[in-house]
C-alpha cells in the first residue's frame, strides 16, 4: 500500500521536479507523515496517510514547487499526531514550517455560523494574503475532503458542502482554477440540494447521446470550414455545462432547462491571438450569431486572468451553442487559473515576496487585497466590515470600468463615481469634486456601468466628502474611508473645544506652563490617554475635567477643598438618580426615564438618553441598532447610579448543534450562577441548528460575561451573545 501510494505520488510530480535534493525532501515527507498518521484511519476506513498523499497529488496536478507539496503532505500533521512545528522547521527550514502553520490555523477554523463566519473569513483571507499557497493546500485539502463525503453523516456533509460552496468554490474561482471550481460545486450540491442535484443530472443524461452528436457535428462543420481557409494549426473540443452551472441558472435565475442558451459549448484553440479573431470571423460568417452573447474576454480579461472570445450561435439543425476561442496559454489558465502561470520551473528561483509580487501584478482583485490587508487598522469595524469589503469590493465585484490610461478598475454592481475615486486613492476621494465618464460630466451619484471610462476632477482646497456622500457610495471600501474622514473631522472639532476648554481653566489660574506628552501619560495613563491630543480629546468629550488636569499641574489633588468638591459632585449625581432605572441625568432631579425595550441596558453599559416626544427620556445602549436613526439635537448624556440594588431584564441568544440534553444543559449552567431566567425560547433551524432565547435579570454587564462564558463552555455550543429586539 505505502510503495504503491508513494509511486503514485512521484508520477504525479515526476515530470517537472528533476532536482534529486527535492525529491528526497518530498519522499523523507511522505514517510515522516506515514509515520506520524500511523494507526490513524479516516471515516471511509483507509488509512489517514491516504489523504495527505491525495492532497499533496493535487497541488502536483496544479505543477506545485516542492515546499508546497511537502507541505500538503505535513499539513495535517501538527494538527493531529505529535509532530511539532518546531521539528518541522528543523527538518524543512522555515518556508515550509510556515505553510504547514498557516494550513493548520485555517484547518481550526469553524463556518457553523453566522457569528463566527465573519471573522473567520477575516483569518482566511488574510492567510491568503501573506501566503497564496496556503489557501492553494486548503483549497486542495477541500477538494479531497467533498470528493470522500460518502462516509461522513448526513449533518456533517450538508456543514463541509455549505463551507465548500460558500467559501472554497468562489476562492477557486477567484484564482482562475476552474477544474477545481466545477468539481467542488458539483460535489457539493449533491449534498446541499440532493433532488435539484439529480433533477439537473437527469436532464443532461436524457439527451446526453442526441447533445453529442449534435456537438460532433457542430465540430465537423468547423474542421471543413477551417480546413478552406488559412487556419490549420487548430484543436476543438465539445463539452455539456457542469451541472452546478446549471443549477444556478435554473433556480437564482429562475430559466427552464430548455432556456439555458449556453448549455452546450464548442471550445477551439488556435496557436495565435490574431487567429482568434480570424476563427470568430468564420464562425460568424457560416453560423446566425445571437445578438448581444458576444464577449471579448481577450481584450479586457476577467479578473481571474481568463481569456477568451465568447460568442452563442445557431446551427443549421436549430442547436444554440457557446462558442470559445483562445490560445494555449489561455486555454491553460482558463483551466488552472493562477497556478498555469505560477507553475514550478526548476530553472527559475523566486522567493515567496517574488511569487505574491507576481500574483499580484497578474490578478488585480489580489493586489486589491494585499493593500486592504496591510491597512488592517483601519477595519475598525471589526471583522464583519473587513470581510464585507473583501467580499462585496472585490470577491464580488462584476462592473469593469477604465481610467482613462485604459487600466480596469472593479467595482460591485451599482458603484458611483465616488466608488472609483477611492479605489484610486484614498487622498482622490477625499479631493474630489467631479467626475466625467466617457468624456461627459456627470453627477456623482452617476450608476458605472462596464467598459465606462472614468475621470475625476479634483481640488486640493475642497473640503472633503460629505455625510450625502455615505449614501451615494455603494463599496464598503469607498463608505469606510468616508466615514474615517468624517470620525476624524468631528474629532478635530472636539479636540479644539478641549483644548480651548483647558486654556480657559489655566488662564483662570494664570498658569503658564507648557503640557507635554509626558505629563499626560504619568497621570492618565490608567485611562488610556497617553498624547496631548487624547487628553484634549477626553476634555472636548467631559470624560475628563479641566479642573482635573489644572489639580494635577499644581499638585492640588490632595487639597482638602479638591477632595470636598468631588465628594459634592458625587452627592450631586447620587441625589438625581432615578429609583426605578439606576439612571442619571445630570442638572434634573427627577426626569420622566425609561429603559428601552430594543436593547435592555443594564448597568455596565455604556448608555444615552434619547427625548422623546411621547415617554420622556429613553435610555438606550450606545451600541444599540436603533441609536443609528436618532437625530442628534435629542439626545442627552446619561450615567449609571453607584448605588443600583435591583436587577434588570436582558436577552441572551445561544446557538449550538442540535442535541436533546443542550437546553437542559444551558438552564442548569444558568441556575448555577444564581441568575433568574424569566423566559425562554428554543427553535431548531432547516440546518440542524439550535437556537435557544433566555431572558435573564442581570445586575451587571460583568456578571452577564461571566455567564455567557460559562455557558459557552458547554459542549456543542457555537456562539453566545446579547440579543436585542
């Protein structure tokens, strides 16, 4: 079994890796795995060395250098025997330790929910962007996995085929690896939508023998018309559409079968670019062309690097079919994506900064992300937004347009001229003032359509975007650097009302004295004010008082008057505390309040009193839903009492796999914790999830932590968190 799988996996290498050192290095991997993985079976019953083998013949089939197939032979092992990554860079050096590394982070990533994918996503993505070849092993690594799904349960194959089609098809297509694309969708849907899977399958093999004579013919015609004209160095293949392809116009698209125009497709290559225009004359000229189906993916590729003319004709027996034109190289790429061009060639040595360099010049939606990613302070969003940049910006960016030095720009559908200045640049948004496209002015709020030339007009003293501006732009990427701007505008305007706030209070003291960084820092540290700016940041904001940092610069916070002046304001807010709430508002005594229903603070959270016109003034969490539609001149600062006695109502959401003991289980772990559940819910999900409620009476935002994280630690749970109307 060992010699045959090792022989197995030398062919599959044996014809582009000649180097003897490299060889050695990738069969001493192949043992070490055996060895490691000894005893060790999969679900199907084989023994587990199979897969890595599987996977690293994969990333062979894909003319992978040696590091990355050693790789694919270790990535399992750190993981899930006794192998060390620090053994591993010993005997591989630290490029392949590195790799190993980063498929073992991915390998622990969990998709189950809706919670958990977002950062998830992030950790993915970023994986990729300081090392391609590591989402090239997963993505192999997933291949083997939905090719062996027969021995896994029902539960398990509908997880790892959702997973597969919602985020390792569309990275393979990104990449342009389009035989690795087609067979994950194929696979996955057959445990996704198993009836639509074998409805679509059906239907292709009814008329499977009347389609390829069909095609035959179709080919036979072309060969003739060829054969009479110059063209002579020339390959044409037939083939019927994957049936995921297929799915997907029947069911997003709502088509019958019968509909599909391009469900057969004639493929032809022909040694030159020339020639491909040469072909498509012919084909136009002998077969009805159907109008607006022509594309010219060789002038202005995809984004995957594809390139291709396109064309649907109608044969002379009424047979629609797609027609493909392209050389061997593109016919390569149509294939094997980024990998036709990154292919292993012994005589070039590139480092890994050289092949990310290289990807990135090839595909520009990879150099897209390679920026975004090194800018990963800015996705203070948090990972929700960043992957929602990623992906809407780029993963599904599908309008093309041009600058006006013919470079294309992708966009998501709908984007402005605004979207396009900041892909630009971030300093062309903010300074622009207009726009023309295709040598026309237009509006800003203008819908891009592909193959629109865009030019921006800018003004270095424009004063930069605009709250309209958020409403216009359609990208994450555009809407997060107008926001940035705005955050910091507003900060600049609180600043100086801080610092004008401070110069008074010294002037009232006839202070003189220069305030540096290191003054700051010795005495707010503790409060994360470490600069001159956040000290006058926290003043503009009344976090922090000016008579505080005067005190401080004269050495007066022992004085005995200081101390009885804060022990006032203290009696002072304890005096307008509202029994019922816990809230206070500084300067009224006895304020109509009410806590509001849609998020249910409780003490601890950071809260703000909103005037309404009906129920007095109604608390809100800072980060509750609802706080985004509120007009700014109606809300009003509010503070927690020190002295609440009473608990408070709030919701928790609990998600976990679908076992009967799990509610039990989150009650008991509740009830330990002495906190009283006044309701709850529970629901199984169409995707064999739980979905548990509980209203809980609460004293504190601390003890609600502690007691989603001890719930969090029952086993089967996926996520915890604060549920809000």
């Amino acid at each position: 079994m060992e010699d045959t799988l090792l022989q197995s996996l030398i062919e599959s290498f044996d014809s582009y890796i000649k180097r003897e050192s490299d060889r050695k290095l990738i069969e001493k991997a192949y043992f070490l795995s055996k060895e490691k993985h000894e005893g060790q079976m999969r679900k199907s019953g084989e023994p587990y060395i199979t897969h890595p083998v599987a996977v690293a013949k994969i990333i062979a089939d894909l003319r992978g250098g040696p590091a990355t197939i050693i790789a694919a032979l270790l990535h399992d092992t750190v993981e899930d025997t006794s192998l060390t990554l620090k053994e591993v860079e010993t005997d591989f050096g630290i490029d392949i330790a590195l790799l190993v590394d980063g498929v073992t982070k991915i390998g622990k990533l969990s998709f189950t929910t809706k919670a958990s994918q977002a950062d998830n996503h992030q950790k993915m993505l970023l994986a990729m962007a300081k090392d391609i070849r590591v989402v090239l092993i997963k993505i192999a690594d997933r291949l083997h996995n939905v090719r062996t799904l027969e021995s896994m349960s029902p539960e398990k194959q509908y997880k790892i085929a959702s997973e597969t089609l919602e985020i390792y098809a569309p990275l393979a297509h990104r990449l342009g690896i389009f035989k690795i694309k087609a067979e994950l969708e194929d696979r996955s849907l057959r445990y996704t939508d198993p009836p639509m899977y074998y409805r679509v399958s059906n239907m292709i093999q009814t008329k499977k023998n009347e389609r390829e004579k069909s095609i035959d013919r179709v080919i036979e015609n072309i060969k003739i018309l060829f054969a009479d004209s110059s063209l002579h160095d020339f390959e044409i293949k037939g083939r019927i559409k994957n049936i995921f392809s297929i799915y997907k116009k029947m069911v997003k698209d709502n088509r019958a079968f019968e509909d599909i125009y391009d469900l057969l497709a004639v493929r032809i290559i022909v040694d030159k670019i020339e020639n491909c225009y040469q072909a498509l004359g012919i084909i136009h000229a002998n077969f009805t062309p159907i109008p607006r189906r022509f594309k010219d993916y060789i002038a202005v590729p995809k984004p995957n690097m594809y390139q291709s003319l396109h064309t649907t004709v109608l044969s002379d027996d009424g047979t629609l079919f797609e027609v493909q034109i392209r050389t061997p190289e593109m016919d390569q790429i149509a294939e094997y994506g980024i990998a036709a061009h990154w292919a292993y060639k012994e005589n070039k040595t590139y480092s890994k900064e050289r092949e990310q360099f290289e990807i990135a010049q090839k595909l520009k939606w990879y150099g897209e992300l390679l920026k975004m990613s090194e800018d990963t302070d800015e996705t203070s969003g948090g990972a929700e937004e960043f992957v929602g940049t990623i992906k809407g910006d780029i993963l599904d960016a599908n309008v093309y347009v041009f600058t006006p030095k013919g470079e294309v720009i992708e966009l998501p559908k709908g984007s402005t001229p605004i979207d396009f200045a900041y892909r630009i640049h971030t300093d062309v948004g903010n300074k622009m003032v207009g726009a023309l496209v295709n040598n026309r002015i237009v509006t800003l709020d203008y819908e891009l359509n592909t193959g629109d030339i865009v030019s921006v007009k800018i003004n270095k003293n424009s004063q930069g975007p605009s709250e309209d501006w958020l409403k216009i732009a359609k990208s994450q990427h555009a809407r997060h650097k107008i926001k940035g701007f705005l955050n910091k505008l507003r900060s600049d305007s609180i600043m100086s009302i801080g610092k004008d706030m401070l110069e008074r209070e010294l002037s009232q003291h006839k202070i003189t004295e220069v305030i540096d960084d290191a003054f700051v820092k010795k005495h707010f540290e503790k409060n994360m004010v470490l600069t001159v700016e956040d000290m006058y940041l926290e003043i503009g904001k009344n976090n922090l008082s000016p008579k505080t940092v005067v005190n401080k610069l004269i050495g007066a916070e022992t004085d005995p008057n200081t101390l009885l002046q804060r022990q006032m304001e203290k009696a002072s807010k304890q005096l307008t505390t509202h029994s019922e709430t816990g809230v206070v508002i500084e300067g009224l005594s006895s304020p109509q309040l009410k806590l509001a229903n849609c998020c249910l603070p409780i003490p601890g959270d950071p809260i703000i009193g909103y005037i309404s016109k009906t129920s007095g003034i109604v608390i809100h969490t800072t980060f509750c839903p609802n706080c985004k539609q509120f007009e700014e001149n109606r809300l009003i600062e509010a503070f927690w009492s020190t002295n609440i006695t009473r608990k408070f109502p709030t919701w928790i959401k609990i998600i976990g796999g679908n076992k009967p003991t799990l509610l039990t289980e989150v009650v008991t772990a509740i009830n330990a914790q002495s906190v009283a559940i006044a309701e709850v819910n529970a629901i199984t999900t169409s995707s064999l999830e739980m979905i548990i409620k509980i209203k809980v009476s609460i004293s504190h935002s601390n003890t609600l932590q502690t007691l989603m994280a001890n719930v969090k630690k029952i086993p089967d749970i996926y996520t915890v968190e604060r549920d809000f109307k």
